[in-house]
C-alpha cells in the first residue's frame, strides 16, 4: 500500500515521507499504516471516498474524541488608524464584559427574508380563536382598510378558525361592550378595551391570537411639510398604546400571539413614510419585554397593493408564527431590518467637520451629552450657542444653588479661560417661536450656524400599567415636536438670511429598535425621530445625521437603575471622551444617514429582546439546555412542598427559572444572573401561585434582594413600592 502511494504521488516536488515507527508502537499497526496512506493520497490530491473507508476500517463506529485548545474569541472594536471606512464584515457574537474602548457601530438596512414553506395543506392545522381588531363589521367597505379587514376574515373562517370581528364605536355609550353575532362593539377608551379583555380571558375559550388593523387609519399627505406633525395619525398610536397598557396587565394563562398591522411607518426603499406612524414600535416592542406572555409583531405594507390580503394571510396564518418581530411586505417580496457593521475613519488633520472659530447651536446643552458636547467644542475654540429650558443667571458666578443640580454652572465656568465661548440662551424646542428665535439671533450676532446639534430629550421612564396619558406627551415634546421644529427653523432660516448649517447632528437611544422594560414611550419618541432623519435626508442642503446610542451613564430612574449598579453595569456605558471620539468619526464618515453605537455586538442583543422566539407559559419548564435547575434543586422542590415554607417555595422559582442551587433572601437578582428579560419570566412564574400577590415588574427589578421582594409581595401594604 506504501508503495503504491509512493507511486501515485511519483513528482519530486510532491514527495511523501513516512514517519519513523517503532515495531512496539501500539499505534503501528495495520489500521494505522492504511489511515496514513489514505491520508497521503489526500494530500497528494487523490479523492478518497471517506464514508466507504470509515465504514470498512471502522466497522464498529469506534472513534475517538481528539481534544483541541480553546481560545476566547473576544469580538470587540478598536480604532485602528488606517481602518477604511464603510462597511465591515460581521463581528462574532460578544459576551456581557466591555472591554476597554470597545464600540461597535452599525448601519440599518433592510434585507429580504423569504417565508418558509407552510406544511402540506397550507394554513394553521389546529383551529384558533382569531380576535380582529378593525373598524367595521364584516361585510361593510368604505376604505382599504375595511376591504384589507374582510379579505383575512374570510381566510381565517375558510381555514376553519373563529373570527370575532372587534369594532370601536365613535364615542362611548352606556354599555361598554355589544356584543352582535360574530361582531363585538366596543367604547373607543382603554376602560373599553380592558372591559372587553377581562371578560375574554374570563371566557371558557379565550383569544389564542390577535390581529390588530387600527393602525391603518389615517394617512398623511405625501406632499406636506415633513416639518408638521400629523397630530391625527398620533390618535392611532394612542390606540395600540392603549391596547399595549391593557394587554401588559392581563394574567393569561396561555400565551396570545399579536399582530399589529400598518402602513408607511418604514422605509425600506424610497416609498414615502409617515414618521408619526413609525411611534407604534414603542408599545408593540415593550409589550412582550413587559408581559412574556404576548408575542408581539409588526407588519407593514402598502395597502392600495390588490394582492396584499393574501400575503398579509400567508404571514400571520401559520400553525408556528416566525420569530420576525418586524416584517416589510412590498409587492411580492417580504423584507426585514438587518444591521451590518459599519467602520468609521478618522478625521484628516485640516479637514475636521468640528474646527475652532465655528458656531454650533446645541439643544439641552446643560443635559449630560450636552454638556460634555459643550465642553470640548469651547475647549477647540468654538462658539457655542446652549439652548436650555431653565432660566440662565446673567453670570455663572450668582451663586444660585437651585440653578446647579448637576454641577453644570461649575464646569461652565471652569471654561473661562478656554479658547472658545459659550452663550446660553433659555429656549424650548418644542416652541417654534422660541427656536427659530434662538437661530436667527445666533445669525445676526455671529453670522453663521455651521452646525447643529439636537441632544434634547427625555428619559420618564414608565412601565406600561403604569403610564399617564401625559406620559407620551412629555417624551414627545423634545422628540417628535423638537425635531419637526427644527427642520421648521432651518426652513426659515433660509427664507430671512440665505443660509443654513451645514449639518444636523441628532442624539436617538437604542431603545428605539431594543425596546426595554419601562421604556414604550422613549422608544416611541426615538422610533420617531429614526424615522424623520430618514425622511428628511439630502433636504434643505443640510447633512441629516441620525445616531442611535448606547447609554453615555446610567442617568434613568432611580426605581429602575438602582439594583443594575450591584452588577457594575455602568462599565457598560461611553464615557464623554469615548463618546466626542465617535461623534467626531461620524461626522468624518457619514454624509446622510443613520449610525448605531453600542458597547456590545448589537445584532445578538437584537434577537434576545426583539425576535418573538420565547414563548412563556406559567407551566412551562425552563429550556433544558440553558437553565436547567441541578438535581438537588429538583430534589429539595420535593422537600419544600411537603413543608409548605413560602420562603423555599419564593426560592425555588427563582432557582427553576435561573438553573443555580446557592441561591438565599439575601442574594440580589441581577447578583445571581438575572436580567429584564429574565424578571419577565420570573413575573410570570411568580404569578400562578397563590401565596403572594403577583409582582410588578419594576419590584423585581427595584429590590435589593429577593428578601425585600418577598417581603413586598406578600405585604398586604402595596405602597411599600
């Protein structure tokens, strides 16, 4: 066999050599010898049939496991000097640990995802519930959107599924809820909808999915001033948000699928867009995150497309709904968001967007960012022009204490003295006329704006059960009112003095494509804008630059944040010098557009808290594979139920849901490896036992221990919150 090889492999150039082996080698043998001239003949290009050979030398199936080293593939991003800009091949996924100066940063596109192929027969195979959400009853059809409505009632009846049509009625009566054959007529309030979901879920068979089309009323004129908010495309938000808080209290015992349909609230090409409509990914993302036992999902179409009824009904009628959170539908083709890695250059010495002797107006330039914005623009030389919404001392020097919460008259003036200069100027963005004021006083002083920075925004972070109808209003006024009023400025800018600044530099959060417990409303507010930086983009001749960010500190509410600073969780966030650094390399990269900066890979953080794969149910046991709780703890689950201690049994949910055995009263959650998604699933565990009341989100999430939770679900007391 050895001299065959040597015969096959003949050219000098490719000569085989034998390795030398002792006669009492226990791996000289027969087996040995022919699997090293089959491997020769391998190499010297000769194609071996290796199933046949495996077969024949290993009969048995006996193979051996060789050990290999393993190595910490740490995916993390430096600033390589001579990196080129644009875009890079994907990062490998990361762990939850930061490393010093790691940034990922991201463009979003959208990529076409095609649908897999349903089972024979098409359609769900078991027949469901369905709740409708439309307008009009079935039969009637004034608009598109009743027509979309008839269209997927009469599949789902022809697959055999229930159909309760649900329809609004246009102002509330005496009875809350009518109930008319297949139709249910309902008051057009959240009291109306929590009426009608409390009797559902009482019902001897409740809704397994919904379909709500009250997203597709209202449209903007395409032609209008993308400047002006359409406050009545804002009444559609204001009804998924209202079914968002009413479906986020609810105790279902088995998990609901949603469905929320609308049009024009993405770009995934240049098709117009209403940003307004965009504001629904708020509820519709933090609704699962809040309540694990509704998936939610969002589809967009065109719906003057003649075909649409039927590939909305190939979407949502499938017996095992896809993990896609977000799906396009346009023509034939269906689409979905991808994020793909974007490397941003350095700036080149001379040619700096941000120079020395320039003129930038930055809005809440007291805030955090801003204010750290403020600092290095002055210390370059720049002037800059601090719109915020306190009163402002005619000097920094008046002592006023109630003007320095944060410090910030003090880091003012430490810039005295600087290259540069700021100019505080009290203002609102969300007044139009103190605005526009505010850049035409900045024109006429120093002549120019050459850039703008929007920083505004608000953080009233509220869980859905617990949102004031004032709640989306406030994060709106600096978002959606801020940013439209902005473009309304420039637009006058130009009209009184010919000019406008070469750029717009706009500060979004993650949470409007992460979501995050508490958070509906912020996302909302920043889906918003995501959206009209996209709109607006090359308009005006100015650069739109759209940045979504990880957090710069942990700066939220203290109920919320308290217990993340026990995991050190601000190692996570920018610091001011990491953050200019990016904002300078955007500008260096980013003509129109948008950049996401996280701290950690984005695209794995994406498919943990948006993709609906995770379906809890109260019974359900934890995924083997990851969570598994050890045997003891299976064992000790026995002791403690036959003893009935409420203390052991608290603990022992809490060790199912976590797969760890040393866990005590004293143990913080996050301490012990919990995160939001994990103190949802734990609300729903904790929920199906009567010996406590059923927590709140946010007590998971605000305890300093499981003792204090404990102690306050089982507290007849519940202002201890």
């Amino acid at each position: 066999m050895e001299r065959s090889t040597q015969r096959i492999a003949r050219p000098e150039s490719c000569r085989l050599s034998q390795p030398a082996r002792d006669e009492n080698d226990e791996e000289s043998t027969d087996r040995h010898v022919l699997l090293e001239c089959l491997g020769a003949l391998w190499a010297a290009g000769v194609a071996v049939d290796w199933k046949r050979a495996s077969d024949q030398l290993e009969p048995f199936g006996t193979r051996r496991r060789l050990p290999l080293p393993t190595y910490s593939f740490d995916g993390h991003r430096c600033w390589p000097d001579d990196q080129p800009a644009g875009l890079t091949l994907p990062r490998q996924p990361g762990e939850r640990e930061r490393h010093r100066e790691a940034v990922f940063t991201y463009a979003q596109t959208w990529t076409e995802k095609m649908l897999p192929r349903a089972a024979p027969g098409g359609g769900s195979a078991k027949a469901l519930r369905w709740l409708v959400l439309a307008d009009r009853p079935f039969g009637e059809a004034e608009r598109a959107e009743d027509m979309l409505a008839n269209s997927i009632t009469r599949q789902l009846e022809d697959a055999g599924h229930e159909v309760v049509r649900v329809c609004r009625r246009a102002k509330p009566s005496n009875s809350s809820v009518k109930i008319k054959g297949s139709t249910i007529f309902i008051d057009p309030t959240r009291e109306g909808l929590k009426a009608f979901f409390d009797a559902e879920i009482a019902s001897v068979r409740p809704a397994d999915r919904i379909l709500c089309l009250w997203h597709l009323s209202g449209t903007a004129d395409p032609c209008e001033d993308p400047g002006m908010v359409q406050t009545h495309l804002l009444r559609s938000y204001d009804a998924i948000l209202d079914l968002a808080r009413v479906l986020s209290t609810l105790a279902l015992q088995t998990p609901v699928d949603l469905w929320i349909v609308g049009d024009k609230s993405v770009q995934v090409d240049e098709e117009p867009v209403d940003p307004e409509k965009a504001c629904v990914f708020g509820p519709a993302i933090v609704l699962p995150q809040e309540n694990p036992m509704v998936d939610c999902r969002v589809v967009d179409l065109n719906i003057d497309d003649p075909n649409i009824g039927y590939q909305l009904g190939a979407e949502i009628g499938r017996d095992v709904p896809g993990a896609d959170a977000i799906v396009a539908l346009r023509g034939n083709r269906r689409w979905g968001p991808h994020f793909s890695e974007v490397a941003l250059a350095s700036q080149i010495s001379g040619r700096e967007t941000l120079r020395s002797k320039g003129v930038y107006l930055i809005t809440a330039a007291l805030g955090r960012i801003g204010l750290s914005l403020t600092e290095y623009l002055v210390s370059l030389g720049a002037t800059v022009v601090a719109i915020t919404r306190p009163s402002v001392p005619d000097h920094l020097s008046s002592g006023r204490a109630d003007l320095d919460e944060d410090g910030w008259t003090r880091r003012l003036a430490a810039l005295d003295g600087s290259k540069g200069q700021v100019v505080l100027r009290q203002g609102d963005v969300s007044d139009f006329d103190s605005l526009s004021g505010a850049l035409d006083s900045t024109v006429r002083e120093f002549g120019r704006i050459d850039g703008i920075f929007h920083a505004a925004g608000l953080a009233d972070l509220k869980f859905l059960s617990e949102m004031k109808d004032t709640t989306s209003a406030g994060e709106f006024a600096s978002k959606l009112v801020g940013i439209s009023n902005v473009y309304r400025a420039i637009q006058r800018l130009q009209s009184t003095h010919g000019q406008s600044p070469e750029f717009v530099f706009l500060f979004s959060s993650l949470a409007s494509i992460l979501g995050g417990p508490a958070m509906a409303a912020h996302a909302a507010a920043n889906r918003f804008m995501d959206a009209f930086a996209r709109q607006v983009q090359g308009k005006l001749g100015v650069r739109w630059i759209n940045s979504n960010w990880d957090d710069w500190d942990y700066s939220y509410d203290e109920q919320v944040t308290a217990a993340y600073r026990t995991r050190q969780a601000e190692d996570l966030a920018l610091s001011s010098d990491e953050g200019i650094n990016i904002i300078k390399r955007i500008l260096a990269t980013i003509d129109n557009g948008q950049v996401i900066v996280a701290t950690r890979p984005f695209p794995p953080r994406v498919r943990q808290w948006v993709d609906q794969v995770r379906i809890i149910t109260p019974d359900e046991q934890p995924d083997e594979q990851n969570r598994s709780p050890p045997e003891e703890v299976r064992t000790g689950k026995d002791e403690v139920l036959r003893h009935g201690d409420p203390r052991s049994i608290f603990l022992d949910e809490v060790k199912n849901l976590l797969g760890a055995e040393e866990i005590g009263l004293d143990d913080n959650f996050f301490d012990v490896g919990g995160d939001s998604l994990l103190a949802a699933e734990l609300q729903a565990h904790l929920t199906k036992s009567d010996r406590w009341r059923s927590p709140q989100l946010d007590e998971i999430i605000g305890a300093a221990t499981f003792g204090d939770l404990y102690e306050r679900i089982c507290s007849g007391d519940h202002s201890s919150r």
